[in-house]
C-alpha cells in the first residue's frame, strides 16, 4: 500500500465499503479511456469508474469551459442569473425536444431524484401523492432517494412507506419474478402491475411513476415493451411518468436519453439527469420539465433550492459537455461501438458456461450476469452478494491493467465514449482469458 492510500484509509470515511477493509491505489491522472495511480501503474476504464465518465478522463474542451468560467466568475445564487445556467438549460431542452419545458438543477442525482418526486407532487396537486418504483431499481443514497431505491444495500434504511413509496416488481426476464418465459411477456406483466398499483392506491392515490427506462446499476435492462407500456399506463391514469436518465442518459444507451428510443411513445413526464451531463468533471444534476408539469408550476411558489444549484462551473462544464457529445459524434459512436461489444460478449456466452445472460446492447453499456449452472440458472451467489469467484476475476484484471465494475453476480460494463475499438476489444480477450481460467461453482 503507498503512504497517500494509507492515510487516506485512516482519514476518509469511504462509501460503499466495509471501511477496514478499503484498500485502494491513489489515482493521480486519466486521460480518455485510461486513468494511471501514484505508483505509475495505468488501467483502462471499462466502468467509466462510476458510469459517469462518459467523455473519457480530462477532456480537454471541458477542462477549458471550466478554466474559462473560472477565471470570469466562479459563483452566482440561484436568486440571480447566470449565463452558463441558461445556455445549458436550451441545450438539455433542445437535445430532448422538450420544448416548452423547464430545467431544474441539483447537485447530483440522488437530489435530482428527490426533486422530480417533489415536482411531480405539486403539479398533480398530490402532495402526498404515492410514488410507484420498482425493486432492484437504484435512484441515490440520500433518505428519500434510498427509500425510492429497491436496492438491497439501503432497503433497511429508508421505510418506503414513510416517503409514500409503493413498490412495483422488476421486469428482470432472466428471471421473471411473474414466472413468464418470454422478455416480452415479462415486460408486459411488469407494466400491467404497474398499472395495477395505480389502480388500487389508496387515498390521495398515485402522483407519479419513477423509473429508469433503460441501463442501471442492479443490472436490468428493460424489455423493449416496458417502458412504452409504462408511459400509456400513466398516461392513461393521468399519473407523470418520471425517467431517472442518471446513468442511462448521455449516448451511455445509444441515445441522448435512454426513453427515445421509443421516439415519442417513450417521452416523459419528467427525467432527471447527472453523471454524463458533465462527464463527471463537476458535479452536477438536472431535472428536465415538460411544458405541461411547468406550466403547472408556473404560479405557484416553488418551496425548494440548493445553494449551489445551478453552480455556473458545473453549468459550463455541462455545455462543454454536450458539445463535446455533439462534436464528437459519441451519442451515435456509443450506438455503434456498443452493437459490436455486446456481439462479442454474446460470443463469450456462447462460449463460457458461467455466463447466465448477457444484457444490453443499445450503446456502450451491458451486463454480464454469472451462474453456477446454465441449465438452472442457479446463481454464483445470492444476491446481492458477491461471490469469490467474480471479486477473483476483477481483482486479476485490474492487476493486468483493466478496471471493471461488479455488483453481486454481475459484471458491469460501461466504458467511456470515446474508448478505441482495439483498447475494447483488448478487454474482452482478457475477460476471455481471466473467465477461462476461473472455477465458477
Ligand atoms: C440510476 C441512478 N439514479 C440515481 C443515482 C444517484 O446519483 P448520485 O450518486 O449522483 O446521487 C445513480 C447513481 O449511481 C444511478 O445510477
């Protein structure tokens, strides 16, 4: 262990770990897909080390927004204006056509989150309107975002039924928790229990649906059916549908945002945005307002505001940002270049018996779900635990120089944008190797 990493372990509470038992090397630089520690040693990032790191590491156009903004003014209240605010709050309007609409900026995402449900209170005049979201779904680690979240790791924390959270069943076809066989029809018994819920809330009933409708951190990836039948649902039960794009907006799933691939069938009521919208440079989250939710909040008070909302660093780094996506061509590249990863972890399967399912696909974003026995789909361990086998294969490949991202049975990918195809492909053969070479039992 470097001295840095020893007293970082002593004076730094971590999150997400057992703290004894964090260990890890002191990142010093990054460059595109690849980021190197104090001791010299480089990895390729193949998680985009939070799934945020979209544009790649240190991008220079967004490093010099900021340096430039920096240097004309660091700070203005959300009570004035501030250039930097307005000029992103077109670009996120123009980029998800939600003319008319409004952007509200948070900090991050799990406060995005929070704000969505807030928004979507006031405008439906519920204001405490039930909120429907769905287990193995994570939306943030703040209280009201936890108890939305139906995460292992923080359900004991936050009573959904104290933040007035209704749960909903995930449309996890792997293993369909409605005992269907087909995606489709797991996708479609999902939405109808959705629906379902709707129905049968009780008094004042349900304000709003809060969903992702595509990538996410517990590792499901929606059938193609779900989220459309999602937003007829709401619609027709006049409840706003709320798409958390955290992770799966910014070309992370092929798109601007995840819900247009279902062109307008897929539009929602609300969505709320971080990660991506700055590639991480700066934190920063969004939630993006449609005409009709801001029309209804137009005469009223708005009971809410964070100090830093709005921040003009974080908002100039945000439009940076998009034009950099923009330029770049990354939301299209993502669409390509993710088609031929999930072809070849497709051939990986093919291959190794302890890929249960492979998920994915419509960007540079998919998830590789491990199995003690393909035939009975047993899982390597239950979750959300991780078992030995997968911590083994991560721990090898970082050694070898790569960084993956696991979560229980699952291993996650989700490199940066602009990673090259030969630096991917580099990747899968070592995951080819590392998966060969590992006892999954
Ligand atoms: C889908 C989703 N929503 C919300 C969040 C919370 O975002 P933040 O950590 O910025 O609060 C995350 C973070 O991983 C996420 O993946």
């Amino acid at each position: 262990m470097n001295p840095a990493s020893s007293s970082e372990r002593r004076d730094v509470l971590h999150s997400w770990c057992v703290q004894e038992a964090w260990n890890a090397p002191t990142v010093t630089g990054g460059r595109g897909a690849r980021f190197w520690d104090r001791d010299g040693r480089e990895y390729l990032d193949m998680s985009s080390l939070a799934e945020c790191s979209n544009l790649g590491h240190q991008h220079p156009a967004v490093i010099a927004a900021i340096q430039e903004q920096a240097a004309k003014l660091c700070f203005v209240t959300a009570a004035w204006g501030a250039e930097p605010r307005a000029e992103l709050a077109r670009l996120l309007l123009d980029k998800s056509g939600f003319e008319g609409g409004k952007v509200f900026f948070t900090l991050g995402g799990a406060d995005a989150n929070e704000h969505a449900v807030k928004f979507a209170r006031q405008a439906t005049g519920k204001t405490a309107g039930l909120i429907v979201a769905r287990d193995r779904s994570y939306h943030g680690a703040s209280y009201a975002a936890m108890a939305l979240s139906g995460d292992a790791r923080t359900q004991a924390q936050a009573d959904p039924a104290a933040f007035g959270v209704l749960r909903a069943l995930p449309p996890y076809a792997y293993r369909c928790p409605f005992g269907t066989t087909s995606d489709l029809a797991c996708g479609a018994a999902a939405a109808a229990q959705v629906a379902c819920l709707i129905d049968e809330a009780p008094a004042p009933g349900a304000a709003a649906v809060l969903m992702e409708p595509n990538a996410g951190t517990n590792g499901i990836v929606a059938p193609d059916n779900y989220w459309p039948a999602l937003r007829e649902a709401t619609r027709q039960r006049r409840v706003l549908l709320i798409a958390d794009e955290v992770m799966s907006g910014f070309g992370r799933c092929g798109e601007w945002f995840a819900w247009q691939r279902h062109g307008e069938a897929g539009r929602p009521d609300l969505m709320t945005l971080a990660k991506g919208l700055t590639g991480a440079h700066i934190p920063l989250g969004a939630v993006v307002l449609s005409r009709e939710v801001a029309a209804r909040l137009e005469h009223e008070m708005l009971c809410t505001g964070l100090t830093y909302c709005g921040h003009p660093l974080a908002c100039a780094a945000g439009a940076a940002a998009i034009r950099a996506y923009e330029q770049e061509d990354l939301i299209e590249r993502s669409k390509d270049l993710g088609r031929r990863m999930f072809e070849r972890l497709k051939a990986l399967q093919a291959k190794h018996p302890a890929i249960g399912d492979v998920r994915g696909g419509q960007g540079l974003f998919a998830v590789l779900e491990f199995v003690k026995d393909r035939a009975t789909r047993e899982p390597l361990a239950p979750w959300p635990e991780s078992p030995a086998a997968l911590r083994a294969l991560v721990d090898a490949a970082r050694a070898a120089g790569v960084s993956f991202a696991t979560r229980g049975n699952l291993l996650l990918l989700a490199p940066p944008l602009v990673i090259g195809e030969e630096e991917l492909n580099d990747a899968i053969d070592l995951l080819d190797r590392l998966i060969g070479n590992q006892v999954f039992a």
